[in-house]
C-alpha cells in the first residue's frame, strides 16, 4: 500500500537528507499549466541543496512517496484528483482511489516512509468563527502525534492565527520562528503575534530535532516558520482590505465548511492581481529551500 521510490528509498536508508512535498497545491492549488512547471521547479530546487525530493500522492490506490516526472503530470493534469488528507488515506486506498495529499496526509506518509522534514506552503488551523462552526483543520490534531520537522509560512491568514497558536500550545506541537520572534502570516512576513522559540540556522533545527528523539515523549512535530521576504510579501494594507471583502462576501453568498477556505483564497488571488499568489509562491520556494537545508544539517549530525 505504501510505495517509496528507489530513490527516496536509498537516500533514507543511506541517512542522506530527503525532503518531503505535499501535492495539493499542484492538483489544486495553482492553475493549469502553471502548477506542473512549479512542481518540477520545487523539486529541482531540493536537489539544488543536496537533497532528495519525494513528492507524495496516492495514484489507484497506492499510497506513492517519491513521483516521477509521468506521476507528476497525471498529479497536474488529472480533474478527478481528489484532496486527501489523513482521514481520506484508508478509505482511497481500498477504493483504488487517486487523489493529492494536503499537509495531513504528506506529513503522515512521509514519516511513515522515515522522512523526517517536509516542506509547504502554509499550515491549516482554526478556522474564524470557530465557536460557531467548531471548524479546525486535520492537520493540527496529526501534526500533535507525527514526529516530523514542518517548514511552512505559518497559517494561512484567512484564520484564526491566535486561536491557531494557542490550540498548536494546547496539542503540545512546538513552533519556532526561523530567523525571527514573529509568527509568520503566510502572505505576510509578520502575523502580528508572537513566538516562544527563534531558531537561526539548520544546525540549530537539526539539534532541537535530535533533543526530541533523545528526550522521547509524545510523537509530536516541530513547525519552523519561515516567513515570506518582506520585499516579496503581499502589500499589509491591500491584504488587510480584500481579505475584509472576501470575508463579507462570503458571509453573504452563505458560504460554509470546506468551500470556505477555497472561497477566500480565490477571492484574494482575483482581487489582488495575483500578487497573493505570487507572494503564495515565494514562500513556498523559501521554505523548500530552507527545508533542504535542514534535511542536509540532519543528515550531516
């Protein structure tokens, strides 16, 4: 059921740096054909560092870590995709179902696969009006029993980001700034909220994960988060303006549950010109490339 590539394989048995990459943004996170060329371009980007990537999807039923270029494509090209996070794994895999995995489900199978970094765009969290729709994303609950490094932008900014903190400090899930005291906002540099613990190189990373293994303990995940350059960042005042359009707007039309978080995201890309998804875009090569260094100075350690 789970199938690891040669390559990923070798390179994790040999303790060689490997860095693992969801598949939801390339089936479902950027346009056609756009999102094949992205692929390719994160991956060339780990290998650029030293490192091995392993994309992870599941195609007819097997759970695959490590793509090949076909595999890649069918991910890019296939509208029947679907988007599987943890939960759906099980329930794909004896339906010989395909479908792109989102944090929840990468993180799961990449540890499965003995991967211990993986790199993303921003986590999932608490939804706003939480106390109304009890709406929390699966992958802070995995992410509190998942013993893997996850380099991300912080949350999207379309949530709840102190509530998202306060349930990551609930759940037992570390977070540290990566250069900086400052919870990252995805699009932004700085959310407007604290963090307890700054990490300033791979070596430091690579120690706080060697202190997990030694320490033992719950299996849970350490989040560096690696904020967007500000030079590349979504303009703060144009982001404030549209996500507060996007807000009302989906209020409005009565918008709820899953198709919330899609509604907002495609809202800001249109009303921004794109620039939210070309500040969406360099964090995410930020962190690829950032998670490479730290699979490097883990290995090397």
């Amino acid at each position: 059921m789970l199938v690891v590539s040669d390559e990923v394989r070798e390179a994790v048995e040999e303790r060689r740096p490997v860095v693992a990459l969801e598949s939801t943004i390339i089936a479902h996170g950027l346009p056609r054909p756009d999102n094949l060329q992205v692929a390719l371009e994160l991956e060339t980007l780990v290998r650029g560092q030293g490192a091995v990537p392993a994309t992870i999807a599941v195609l007819d039923g097997r759970a695959r870590v490590g793509l090949d270029k076909e595999q890649l494509e069918r991910v890019a090209n296939d509208e029947g995709m679907r988007k599987l996070g943890h939960r759906d794994l099980a329930p794909a895999v004896a339906a010989g179902a395909s479908g792109a995995t989102t944090v929840s489900g990468t993180a799961f199978l990449a540890a499965r696969a003995g991967i211990r970094v993986f790199a993303t765009g921003g986590l999932g969290g608490v939804h706003r009006e939480w106390t109304t729709t009890q709406d929390e994303s699966a992958d802070l609950g995995l992410l509190a029993r998942t013993r893997i490094a996850v380099v991300c932008a912080g949350v999207k900014s379309i949530l709840d980001v102190p509530a998202t903190l306060q349930r990551l400090e609930t759940l037992g899930v570390a977070v540290a700034g990566y250069g900086t005291d400052r919870f990252p906002g995805f699009y932004l540099a700085d959310s407007g909220h604290p963090v307890d613990w700054t990490l300033c190189s791979p070596t430091e990373v690579a120690v706080v994960l060697h202190a997990q293994d030694r320490l033992g303990g719950p299996e849970a995940a350490l989040i560096v988060a690696n904020p967007v350059a500000e030079d590349e960042q979504l303009d703060p005042a144009l982001h404030a303006r549209v996500l507060d359009e996007a807000l009302r707007a989906c209020a409005e039309r009565g918008v709820t549950g899953q198709a919330v978080t899609p509604f907002l995201l495609d809202h800001l890309v249109r009303h921004t010109d794109g620039a939210s998804l070309r500040a969406n875009l360099a964090a995410v090569r930020g962190n690829v490339r950032l998670a490479a260094r730290i699979a490097a100075a883990w290995s090397a350690s």
